[in-house]
C-alpha cells in the first residue's frame, strides 16, 4: 500500500516518516561518544572526586574543551555555556556532552561499581527505550498512545500475574499493576491506597529496616511518621510487630471507646532490605497482619525477580497474601531507569486513583469505547517505560531472566565465601540476595568510611556502606550478571590494599583532590 | 593512556566497553522498526480505534504475527506472549514489538496529530535520551551520578536564570531549579513547599482555567480542596481573585478573631491553559497576591518557553515575581517526555524537601564533600532527563529554540486565519501561544464530539476537545514546528468532511470499528 500521508519536512524530528532517517546519524554520533568517554574513563569511575568531575564538565559546558560552543550566554551567569546564544549543532553537542557523560560516569556495567540498587541496563532494554523515546508516546490518554497503552495493559497484567497468580479463584477479580518511577512512587502508591481506605489517621508501621521512601512517603501524603518496629536481626519479628500493631490499634481506638479501629493501620514489609538485601518472614508478617486484620503492603523493589526463578521463588512465600506489592525491574531486572511497578491482587483496589479531566477522559468519550487511562498514574503525561521492560521480558523469556537473577545470587555467596576466607575481613552474614556486607576486622567506623571514599576519590571502586548492629560496613550490591570470580578478588584486593595504605580516619581526600581527572 | 580495567564479559550489557559495540546492532534494528511502523501507519494513527489496535499488538505480543515467541507462558493466562518460557532473543524482540508500536502510534510528528500537549521530540533530544539509558546514572546521589549530577546542577541554574535573571540583587540568593517527571509534579511541588511553609490548613486558590494537577496535589498532599475562582473571560480575573483571597483568608483566621492570617494561602496561576493556551494576567495576579501576602505559584508548562523568544518573552511579564514556576520542555521544548522543571528565585525555598538516608548521604560523606543529591527530588532512583534538555540547548541555542517556539505559534495565527476565512467554522479567539479552538458554526457538542471521535477511529487525524464557555470546542494544539500551510488546510478539510458525511451525533463507531488495522 502506498502511503500518501502529507508529512512535512521534519529533518529535525525523531518521529514521523523520516524520524529513523534523521536519527541514524546522530545515533552513530552517540555511540562512539559513548565509547570514547567508556575508555577516557578507563574504570569504574572517574578520578579526582566531585571537585575534578565538576571541573571536566564545567570545561566542555564552556567550551573551553576545543570543542567549539557559542558566544556568550543569553541569559547572563548562572547558566555558562549550557544556554549559548548560537548553536553548535546537534553532531558536536551531542559528541562533546555525552562523551563527558560517559568519561564522567560510575558505570554499574564495570564489576568494581558495585555499591547500590543500580543496575547496568541490558543493551536490548537500552535499545528499546530509544523507541521510546522518539515515538514519544504519552500514557495518558488513548490519543496519544495507542499501541503504546494496549502493551502496557498487556505487560502489567502479566507482571501482576507473576505476583498474584495468573487465577485469583474469583472471576470478578483480576491482579493488576502501574507502571511507576521506582519503589519510592510504589511505596507511596501503597500508603495512599491505606489512607483513601482508611482516612487520614491511618496508622503506618514498618520495620527499622524498611526503606526511607515509607517515612517520606507518610510525609508527602500527610500522615504521621511510620511506627518503627525494632528488627535488631536485620528482619521483621512478628512477635515485636504483633506488639506495636496491638498497642497502635488500642491507642487509635481510644477517641471510640468499647469499639476497636481494627483496621486503621498498614503494615508495611521488605522483600530485600536496601541495606542487607534481607527478606522480612512474610508468611509471620501476613498472619500478624490478618490477625489484626490490617492491610499489609510488601515492598519488593529489590527482591521481587526472584519469582523469576523456579529455584528462588520459594524465598517469596507469603507475597501473594499481600494487599499491595512494589516491584522494581530497574534492579534485579537490568532496566534502564525507569521500570517501578505497583501491584495489586484486585484492579478494583486502584479505583481511589481514578481521576477526570475533560480534556482526557471525558464520560462521552470513555462511553464510546476510548480507554481511560488518567487513574494509572499520578502523572499525566508519562513516558512508555513498559516498552524495554515488555521488549527485555520477550527476547530473554522467563528462564532467561531467571539465569541473570540467579547468577547475580551466585556470585554474592562466591564474594561472601571469599571475604569469609580472608582473615582481615569480617563478613557480616551470608547473602540472601545479592548484596554482602563485610568490614575490616578490628577496625573503627572511620576507617570504613575513609576506605569507601578513597576508593571512590581514586576512582578505583564504588562501594556502599550500611550502617547496621550497631557498625558501619562496606556493602557491596552486585547486580552484574557477568561479574568473574577474578572480579571479586580484585574488588577484595583494592580494599585490602586501602586498608593498607592508611593513614585510616583521617579527612578525606574528596574536597581537596590531588588534581583533575585525566584530559 | 592504556585502559587495564579489567571488565568482565558483558556482551549483553549497554555500558562498560563494550557497551557501544552491544548496542549497534540493535539500534540499527530499532531504527528500521521506526522506519517501518511508520510505513505501516502510514497517517497520524492507525486505524480502527481501541478494538483494532488492540487486536493488532495482542497478535504480536501471541506470536500471531509470525515473528515467533516462545512457547506458552510460564505464569499462565494473563499475560499471554508477554512473558514467554523462552526468550526469542533481542533482535527479533525489538524487530516486533518496536514495529507495532510505532505502527499503532498516534505520532506527533505527523501535523494532522496536533490534539494535546504532545510533542515531536527532536532528534538531538532523543538520540542524547539513548546515552541515559545506556549508562544509566541514577541521580540520587553523587557515586550513582557523578558528571551526570554536576550537568544537572549548570543546567538547572541557566533554565532558572532564564525565569528569574541570573542577577537577583542579592550575593547569597541563587535561582535553582528540580528536574521532574512533568508540570503535574512541578505544581506539587509548588503546592507542597506552600504546605510546608503554612501547615495543613493552607488554602489553595486557583482559577477554573488551572490545570487538573493542581486539584490532585491538594488531594495528595492532604490538604482541602482548591478554592476556584471563576474565569469567564478564560483566564484570571484579578479582581475576582482579591474577592476570593479575601474571603478565603478571613474565614481562616476566624478562629483567632482580631488576628489576620495573611500568609496562609498559595495563589496558582496558569501561563498557558492547557485547553486554550491562554495567559493569565500576571502582574495583576502578582499584585493581588503581593497586597495579600500570599505566595504565588505559576503553572508555566505550556507558556513557559516563550522566554527564550525575545520577540514573545514579553508576554510573560510578571513571572518572575512568582514564588514558584512550572516548566515543561516536553511540550514547546520539543523533548521526549520527561523534561519538567519546578523552579525558584532561591534555592534556599527547597530545604523542606531535604532528606536523610544514611546509605545516600551521611553525614559524614557530605562533610567529606560528596554533593547530598536527595533532597532534589521526590524520587530516590532518577533518570537523567537533564541529558537531553542540556544537549538540547547546546546544539539550538536560545535563538535555535526561540525560532521554533516562534514558528509554532505563527502556524497557530495561520490557522487561526483559516478558520476565520471559512463560513462553516466558528473560531473562539485569536490564539495566544499555538492552541486554536473552533467549531462548526451552528451545530451542537455532539456533533463535535463525534467528528473528533470519527477522525480518531479512521486514523485521519488526532484532534483535542475543549469546554470552554459552555460549549464544546475542536482543539488543535500545534506543536510541530514543521507544520505548512498546506497541512493546516488538510486538517481544516478533514473536519468539513466528516462534517459533511454526518450523521452527526449517532453513536460513535469507535468500539465497534469497521475493522482491523491494516497488516
């Protein structure tokens, strides 16, 4: 068929006809900047620290790298060169700040950054995202993404029926999931689901070991701070929740006398703590929670693709009996930032997000059959992220994702067995997921704290810290399905030899550092 | 310089070094699925509404399309091809789901896809958008981010200086600004800071022309709803916004007689309606808040790149007397979602939003100089939108993107013009940025609605709808640069057929489509 659509002249454009055509070149251009700033950096990260990167970037941005920017900034200071008067086109800006990005970068691709839930993405999710990106679907309505909202429909569907089971047992009732920025929004979608339930005086509690986004969460929508259970094991103890829920639900129900507030109250559980990648016993915390009968949200941002797994599933029994779930593919799912979910047993349980504007989702129009989409989100418009996660799901398959998330677990216990073997370390526990934490034997807080930040100053590694029983560890959170056995000895090494070196708790090297990161 | 790092096999992966090596083929393959869903489409969407389209991507998604998928689906019904039990690998995953995508795109490229606030992204912008999910920085803290962190700061600082001056008369005051998913979040934030400054009871007051946001943050954050105040005319009325201000704010302090409460209000005003396109009168506005002691917020999502314009700037005379701004350069700054801004005259207005997670910024890693990232977002894990805005702006320059933001609008006036010159239409008002409004003279909002919904389901145009003045309006929001006046008389055309072809106001044929897309 020959089509005979009028498109104008849109060289510049990403999308129409000549979109692919116009953005070959640049692309070209992308990625041997990518690849040039990959081997500039020539590690993990760059050297020098924040004062030697802000001085590399603040070169180009100015021009004064040789490669050429405008005259003078419009705007006048405050901007430099970021907003030049004149142009220098879209070859040599993209070449200059990407190659800067990429020389300037701690690459979670390199097995020796490995400090937080930061995931080198899968080149086909990377490539994917392009797509994205130029046919810049927007979510919120029908019109502007047609296909677009009918993959998301499909994949969250899918994704839900991964956490809940593809049979809920009742026709009527079908799991479902949004598509989120991360496990904070996630979280946050958990706790105002609580509050549209349950007013404004519902009561959160969650463990000492649940992530920050729960507090801020509480925050944003309102309400007040989480009730902390103490979790000195890392993990939840049922009884100890048992203790704080009877002792909340007495006090919420003391304005009503003789009439108890039930279930005034979310719990919410981890399914891989940030700090220790732990799992809370979610089959105790959702017993305590029905005994109570309270709602109880499970973040899983980072433990959840073990489900993936037929051998690691079994870890997350219990998460099914959750009323909501966070899931996180932008972590143990090799997702570009950003792939947050939020799952529900029951679509019906999102009706609190159900929203009208005119504009969007006018009742003639839904009535005629144009799907409403505005109660998916608290955004309006919103970016396709289901697309790489949809197209990352079909190229590896289920079993394909399983084999990354359980080497990534394998190659935590190889690190803890090696840190175990070594005599001036101190390993902290084995890993339930992929994360070890471990310390120099005998040695103080600062010395840890110093260790991370030369290491970080030298650009030699990019390690994590947790402060947990009382100690600061290194923490290290693999997320490299590739990394080698000669990876983690090297990782090892570098700390051994930090450790070394001294002189331990002094200042640290960062503000002053010793000179600019190679030119 | 010799790289030695030793970077294990990472063939799959989209950074590292060979990261770029990884990606070429399969961009190569993306591209070509652009190119050919395009070909496919052949017009601004597909045809045959939500039901073909439906159909369509499910076949896909099944393998019904002869691509080939794995077989079965390893979570049962509810997915169905979304999650095969074997992979089909990355090529043939992208090939697919890329080409139905794009073949079921509503592309905004296209000039006859002109409906809402949608923009063609530019080419630059997009291919830069591929460097951040291939590297992936993640913008919560400084060894997740450290160039990419560093770009963001410059960047902010000229888009701020943009709105504010970059001279604000006083050494230790310095515009800023937050990258954010869009201008829903930049008005909730806007709306939140205004929470934190005054409690709970602050009292929102915005015009009946404000965005749907502003109505969802009051209902987020826990606060009442906005008090509205009616604008007939389409925008604020100064004076019946000092009417409700003093009411609104005699009332709250009624429970602490002869003590007036003056500052417990936020005042939101729209530069830019996102169903007119209109502005409201600013420094009125500015006054009327000022007299009150009140702040002021400005939703300038749409609006807001007149700045660059110096020739239109003018027309946002008043701006900077704001509180707080909201800019969206996914909409008149051509970038794929998302490239939103909430921005303010001194940094020092974004302390309430800091935040502590001793794994993100202790305290002692701040001392130590390692930048404390958190407090610049909602989010924890963030994408780096800044990438593409500052490439973006490198390689147009302000006059680059002034001259676009400047040809939009004229192809709105030409339209406009058009309208104007044809009997059987009636043109609301002479557009002020690109949105024109028009209808069939002498026909009814149902006839409106169901030309709108016919062009949609027949896949000849995306088309907006307004109710503004008690009727309901055709929108278009041009958004194309590239836009000819040869496609502003098609899209014209198209309306008087489907006026022509009646019968105007019988059910739409959207869930019963005549038939599938083509193949």
């Amino acid at each position: 068929m020959l089509c005979v659509s009028a498109v104008a002249d849109s060289r510049l454009l990403a999308g129409g006809s000549q979109g692919a055509a116009a953005l070959r070149p640049l692309v070209a251009t992308v990625l041997d900047a990518l690849a040039d700033g990959a081997y500039d950096r020539c590690g993990p990260l760059p050297r020098g620290g924040p004062a030697a990167v802000a001085e590399r970037v603040g070169a180009v941005v100015r021009g004064a790298d040789g490669a050429g920017t405008g005259t003078g900034n419009g705007t006048g200071e405050g901007g430099g060169g970021v907003l030049p008067e004149e142009g220098v086109g879209a070859d040599a800006a993209l070449a200059a700040l990407v190659r800067v990005l990429a020389e300037g970068a701690a690459d979670p691709a390199d097995p020796l950054c490995a400090a937080h839930l930061h995931c080198p993405p899968l080149a086909v999710a990377a490539a994917a995202d392009l797509a994205a990106s130029a046919l810049n679907p927007s979510m919120d309505s029908w019109d502007q993404a047609p296909a677009a909202s009918e993959l998301e429909s499909l994949t969250c569907a899918a994704l839900a029926g991964l956490v809940y089971g593809a049979d809920t047992g009742r026709a009527e009732r079908r799991a479902d999931a949004l598509v989120t920025t991360g496990g904070t929004e996630s979280n946050q979608l958990g706790v105002l689901l609580a509050r549209e339930l349950h007013g404004p005086g519902v009561r959160l509690v969650c463990g000492e070991n649940a992530h920050h986004s729960v507090h801020r969460a509480a925050w944003l929508l309102g309400l007040a701070p989480p009730l902390v259970v103490p979790a000195p094991r890392g993990v939840l103890d049922p009884a100890a929740l048992d203790g704080v829920l009877s002792g909340a639900l007495e006090s919420a129900s003391s304005g009503a006398p003789g009439q108890r507030d039930g279930g005034r109250a979310l719990v919410v559980a981890t399914a891989g703590t940030t700090d220790a990648g732990e799992i809370d016993p979610l089959p105790e915390v959702a017993d305590v929670a029905a005994r109570h009968g309270v709602r109880l949200h499970v973040d899983a941002a980072y433990g959840g693709p073990l489900l993936f797994s037929g051998a690691l599933r079994g870890r997350l029994a219990g998460l099914e009996r959750a009323d909501s779930v966070t899931l996180d593919l932008h972590k143990l799912g090799w997702q570009p930032v950003a792939a947050g979910l939020f799952v529900v047993p029951d679509a019906a349980a999102l009706r609190p997000l159900d929203h009208r504007a005119e504009y969007l989702n006018a009742d003639d129009d839904t009535e005629a059959g144009l799907p409403d989409l505005l109660g998916r989100s608290l955004r309006t418009t919103r970016r396709p992220d289901v697309l790489k996660v949809a197209v990352t799901l079909r190229a590896l398959g289920r079993r394909g994702v399983a084999e990354l998330v359980e080497r990534t677990c394998a190659a935590a216990r190889d690190l803890a067995g090696l840190v175990a073997a070594d005599p001036g370390l101190e390993l902290r526990s084995e890993p339930v997921l992929s994360t070890v934490l471990f310390r120099p034997a005998g040695r103080g807080d600062a010395v840890v704290a110093e260790v991370r930040r030369r290491l970080l100053a030298e650009g030699r590694a990019v390690l994590g810290r947790a402060s947990l029983d009382g100690r600061l560890w290194l923490k290290v959170t693999l997320l490299n399905p590739h990394v080698q056995g000669s990876d983690l000895a090297a990782l090892l090494k570098l700390v051994n030899d930090a450790l070394a070196d001294g002189p331990a708790g002094s200042a640290s090297p960062l503000p002053h550092a010793e000179g600019t990161v190679r030119p």
